[in-house]
C-alpha cells in the first residue's frame, strides 16, 4: 500500500470571527488558508483522508468542539500545543454580492515553515503553500533540500494579497519559476498591474492579465499553469495549450451561497490533491469548484455525516456533485 501522504498544506490553523455585510458577527469560526485547504482535499477524499495533513498549532483557548470537529475528518492533521494563545482573525465584508473581504489578525499569527514538517509531510505528492513570493521561493528552496532524491511534488502557490502589488510584481514573477500552478483571485490579478479591479463579468480584461502574467513563465521549464479564481464566474485557467474558462459550480442567483470564507482555499485544496491524483489540469479545476461549493454553504465548515455507508457533506455525496458538474461541463 502507497503510505505516502498525497497533500500537506502549509497554510495556518485561524479561529476566525467573520462580520457579514448585513453586519452580523459569528465568532470562534474555524478558519484559515490551511484548514480550508486541506477541507476541500478531504471532501474530495473519501477513502484516504489520511493521506491529507496540515499543522494545527493549539493554544490554551482552543475550543474542545472545533478540535472534535476536525479530528472526525481523520486526516493526519498535526496538533501542535503552544504556550500562547490560537491565532485569531476577523474577515469582514462589506458588499453582499461579492467576496471581497477585509481581514487582519486579532493575535500574533504563528506561520508555519519547512522545519516544522515531519518527514511524512516533506514527502507529500502535492504542497499547498500561501505565502508572499520571496517566502515562496524560500520554502521551495528548503523543500527539496529536504526531500533529497524524492520526485518534485506537485506545488500550488496561492500569493498573499500583499504580494500582488506592482513593488511585488518581480518577486511573485521569480517565485512563478519555482511552482507548479500559482492562482490568485482576479482582484490580486488586476492588483499586480496596477489596475483598478473590474467586475468578474468583464472577462476580456481578466484574459489579457492572466495572458500578460502567464507570459513571465509558470514553472522551472514553462510547463506550468495560471488558475485565476473569479468568484461566481467561476476561474480562467491558462496552461500550454490550454485556455478556457470553467464555470463555478453555483450559478447566478442559486441562493445557496452563505460565506465565501475559505471558499478559495478549499477549491485549491481540491485541485492540488486532484493534481497528485493524475488529473489533468481542468479536471482537477471541476474538483476544485465542487469543494469550494461545500465550503461556502455556511458560516465555518459543511457538517460531515455517514448514511447507508456513503459519506454525506451538508447532505450531499460529493462524488455524485462532481459527477452532474462533470456531465454541465463537458467533463
């Protein structure tokens, strides 16, 4: 049996509390780019969510539910004690019809770094990672110096927004050469040249700036890949020989969608564990779109349940989901 983990991410465990555009608050919401993340590689893996890992970094104040929660999701998931407390962040929205968000930590955030993988995780088929370029580079850096003679994993980048800026842009374009895919949002996109952010319907735009980024060469031979996630547009995905947008799962006006937290995330997550799968890049896009579908159905996390032996997710089979989303996309 291949005992090899397929997906690590080195994203953080947050205690959220998210303030809606109608501002209501919810507080002691799971959150965090490496929970969401390895969250949309769990629900597109229901027979080996031990193949899944990330680093949860517990303080003192870490609630008993949330830790209940996600050890019932039977991934590898390292819990790791500290002295002080959880990192906690606030997400705010002020438009309810788009998921721009504000956020900013309430604690001192505790990132995660190549030292603290245990081997298993350093070995992984496909790496998460969440970063600013220069740390980009760095971590891949110390990744392979650790992982010695191991084939390269599958690496998906998702810049930081403050690394889509135009003082960034050289240091996100050499970080570029050192992945596998790189997918900010179209706001980052637009961020990077300087241009005011259009609405995602304004698809013209969005394709001349993933062309005129994807030109600066994604992966150390050119052969990687540009996903720009567009909210309910759904994500432009630029590879050689590829050029085609997907739609998002939910389409306009659905009305199912409660908090686009983590919905970014979690498609990653499904997209890179697909990627180690042997998916190619669009069919891991529609694993993708079906993961964030889930994790946007609510405020914190979709609830797990077992009937008749299939595995549910806010009811829901997720391979029946991504089977209908295959056959409306022509997978």
């Amino acid at each position: 049996m291949d005992a090899q983990l397929d997906f690590v991410s080195l994203g953080m465990f947050v205690l959220d509390e998210i303030q809606s555009a109608s501002s209501q608050t919810s507080s002691l919401v799971v959150g965090g780019a490496g929970t969401y993340s390895t969250l949309g590689a769990r629900l597109v893996s229901p027979e080996s969510p031990h193949k899944l890992s990330f680093i949860v970094d517990e303080g003192p104040d870490f609630p008993t539910a949330i830790k209940n929660d996600i050890l019932s999701w039977k991934t590898s998931a390292l819990f790791r004690p500290r002295k002080g407390p959880t990192t906690r962040g606030w997400n705010g929205y002020e438009d309810a019809n788009s998921d721009s968000r504000t956020f900013k930590y309430l604690t001192p955030k505790k990132q995660i770094f190549v030292q603290d993988l245990t081997d298993e995780m350093v070995k992984a088929k496909s790496l998460h990672l969440i970063c600013s370029g220069l740390r980009c580079r760095e971590i891949v850096s110390d990744l392979l110096q650790r992982r010695e003679s191991i084939p390269t994993p599958q690496i998906v980048w998702e810049p930081v927004p403050s690394s889509c800026t135009t003082d960034e842009r050289e240091e996100l374009l050499l970080a570029m050469r050192s992945v596998d895919v790189v997918s900010p949002n179209h706001e980052e996109l637009c961020d990077l040249f300087g241009v005011k952010a259009p609405s995602v319907d304004d698809t013209k735009t969005i394709e001349e700036l993933a062309g005129k980024l994807f030109s600066h060469q994604v992966g150390a031979t050119g052969h990687g890949a540009l996903v720009v996630r567009c909210s309910r547009k759904g994500c432009f995905i630029l590879a050689p020989g590829i050029e085609q947008w997907l739609p998002a799962y939910f389409q306009e006006g659905d009305g199912r969608v409660v908090d686009p937290t983590g919905g970014g995330n979690g498609f990653l997550g499904a997209f890179a564990v697909a990627l180690a799968r042997g998916c190619d890049i669009v069919e891991a896009a529609r694993w993708g779109s079906v993961a964030a579908s889930l994790c946007i159905e609510q405020v914190g996390v979709p609830s797990l349940s077992m009937e008749e032996r299939k595995e549910k997710w806010n009811g829901a089979v997720v391979q029946e989901r991504l089977d209908e989303f295959k056959t409306r996309t022509g997978g």
